[in-house]
C-alpha cells in the first residue's frame, strides 16, 4: 500500500506550520499529500506552494469542489499544477454537499451526478489539447450564438490522473467507470464489499475496466495508544467528532456521511444520532456513538491494532491509505505519522 495525507492550508495556528509538515512528511517517505478545500483556504493556491516546497511526494486537490470552478477552469488548474510540479499533480473532485454548495457558493446543488461526469468529460478534452466543442445537460460549450470552440494556450506536459470523492451508490458507480482513484471515508473494511466495492466494480465493469484501473484510497484518523486505558480515552473523544459527521454534515435532508454509516450496518443508530444532533442535543448524539463505530472506522488503538488494522484494510482491497496523524504539536503529529508509515510499509510487504 502507498501512503498519503490530507491537510488544511488554513488549519494550525500558522500557516507556517502546515507547510512544515509537508515538508517534513515527505522527508519520512510520505507518498501523496492531498490539500483539503471544504469551506477553508482553496487548495490549488496551496499546492502550488508546497509544490515548491518538496521534490519527490504526488501531490493532490483533495478535494476541488466541482461547482464551484467552471470545468475549464478546473483543467486550467490542473495543468498549471502539473506542469509546475514536474508531473506530480493529482486532481481530485466531489460534489461536495447543499450546505456547502448553495449555503456557501450559492450554486445550486441539484445534479451532482450529472455535474460531475460532464466535469470530468470536459476536463479531459481540455487536456487532450484540442478545440473544445461539448454539450451536456449541465455545460454546454461554446455556449450558442458568435463564440465558437477554442483550445488552451497551454498544453498538458504530463498525465494528469482524475480522482473522485464518492459515497452514494450512483457516484460510486461513476467512479468505476471514469476515474483513474477513489477517495473514499467513512470506511469499514467489514462492510465495505457490499457498501463501496460493489458499486465500484459495476462501473468498473461497464466501462470494461478492473480493479486494478482504480486507486483505492481510503483514509482514516491514526493514533496509537499505550495501552487499554489510553485507547479508551482516545475513543471516548472521537465520538463527539462522529456525532457531527453523522448529524451535522450536510443539509437537513442531505448527509452523504450518515447514508455511508448507515448502509455498513448502523442505520438505526445513526438515524437517532443525527435527530438529536439536528434537535440541538449534541452531547446525547455523542452519547448514542459506540466504541465499535470508532474503531471501526479509524486506526486508532495499541501498536498491534493497528498494525493489525491495517492487514484488514490491505485485504478489503485498499491501495493507499491516507493518514490522518493525530497529536497536541506538529512534532507529534510527525512522530505518529512516521510510525504508521513504517507499519504500512511492513503491512505492504507481507505476503
């Protein structure tokens, strides 16, 4: 398996900081920091600072918020990065939620399967380096009247790999079938045939792709502990932050979080913890969250948990694992990082 991170340009108490620990984090053998965007900094702003910054680790938008960017615009983007990069730019692309999107960016969210797929239609002619004539039901370029096709003055001097972000069935599906990776969460390897991987492998199959034509990238919280009552301290904290992701992310009709959870074996829970949170009884939403659903989703435990964690994650068909180190200080965070990058290592040679 390959390693890799996400980052918030605008997270820490100094911008600094971040950066320091990109540098940092290629220097222990890190191989893809992807940047966040959410409703932070931007991320392409970001990556192409720590493009400069480093000269071996990928680099990835992790992810840009399809919308909010036209789709030339978007592969504007990518070729700059990639290009500056020496070909070490990753793109990656969601749809991102309602609240984000209308609350934030007032782009209607309606269509994001549709927004998606023509985005990355597009972005591929716009790289392919011809004259870009398309018309989708969301985009259509040139739009009707004098303006006629046009190409990009500049030319993709390397390939430009495509990830999505996918949680439903239908961008799931959508995944398979045009992308070149996945960026998934809220993963649990035991659930993940039936809830992830069969969507995955029915587009893979229809576009005449396998498996192997996907980067699997799942990411998860890791932390280790000392020993039992450590971890149980740890896990007892992590639930709060479940407990918005269940009940807070999203519109209130519109979770994509909660759906995952739910179709991986805890829908009644997380029907129950999202109506309190939405009810404004945060501390009760936490309360409904299990230690199973923690550890199920994280990589948080003693040495050999996770060591062991991470063989299960290797098994349920994972190609890079995204690290999300946790720890008080940046040399905390490093120091947790280096050590699961070894574990991984050693997880990836086992046979």
């Amino acid at each position: 398996m390959r390693t890799a991170t996400t980052v918030e340009a605008s997270a820490g108490e100094h911008w600094s900081q971040t950066a320091d620990f990109v540098v940092e984090a290629e220097k222990l053998g890190l191989d893809i920091c992807w940047v966040a965007e959410a409703w932070g900094s931007d991320a392409p702003s970001a990556l192409g600072y720590y493009a400069a910054r480093t000269d071996r680790m990928l680099l990835g938008s992790g992810v840009i918020q399809v919308g909010t960017r036209t789709p030339v615009a978007v592969a504007q983007t990518a070729i700059t990065l990639s290009n500056l990069s020496g070909g070490r730019f990753l793109l990656g692309l969601g749809a991102s939620g309602p609240q984000v999107m209308e609350g934030l960016h007032g782009v209607p969210f309606a269509h994001p399967l549709a927004r998606v797929r023509e985005t990355v239609e597009i972005v591929h002619r716009v790289l392919d380096g011809g004259k870009l004539s398309y018309e989708g039901t969301q985009f259509t370029i040139p739009l009707p009247g004098d303006a006629v096709p046009m190409r990009l003055s500049a030319r993709a001097e390397h390939p430009v790999p495509v990830y999505l972000a996918a949680l439903s069935p239908a961008m799931l599906r959508l995944t398979g079938a045009v992308a070149d990776g996945w960026l998934g969460t809220s993963f649990v390897p035991e659930g993940a045939a039936g809830a992830y991987f069969a969507h995955l492998d029915e587009g893979l199959a229809g576009a005449g792709r396998s498996r192997e034509d996907l980067d699997v990238c799942q990411g998860a919280e890791v932390a280790f502990a000392a020993d039992e009552d450590a971890l149980a301290a740890m896990v007892a904290g992590r639930k709060k932050e479940l407990a918005f992701s269940l009940g807070g992310m999203g519109s209130a009709s519109t979770n994509f979080y909660n759906s995952a959870y739910s179709r991986q074996g805890w829908a009644e829970v997380a029907a129950e913890v999202r109506e309190r949170w939405q009810a404004g009884d945060r501390d009760g939403a936490a309360a409904l969250v299990t230690d199973e659903m923690v550890l199920g989703t994280t990589l948080i435990g003693t040495e050999p948990m996770v060591r062991e964690r991470l063989r299960v994650w290797r098994d349920a068909g994972v190609d890079t694992v995204r690290l999300y180190p946790a720890g008080e200080s940046l040399e905390d965070r490093l120091a947790t990082l280096g050590r699961a990058i070894e574990l991984v290592r050693e997880t990836g040679s086992a046979s």
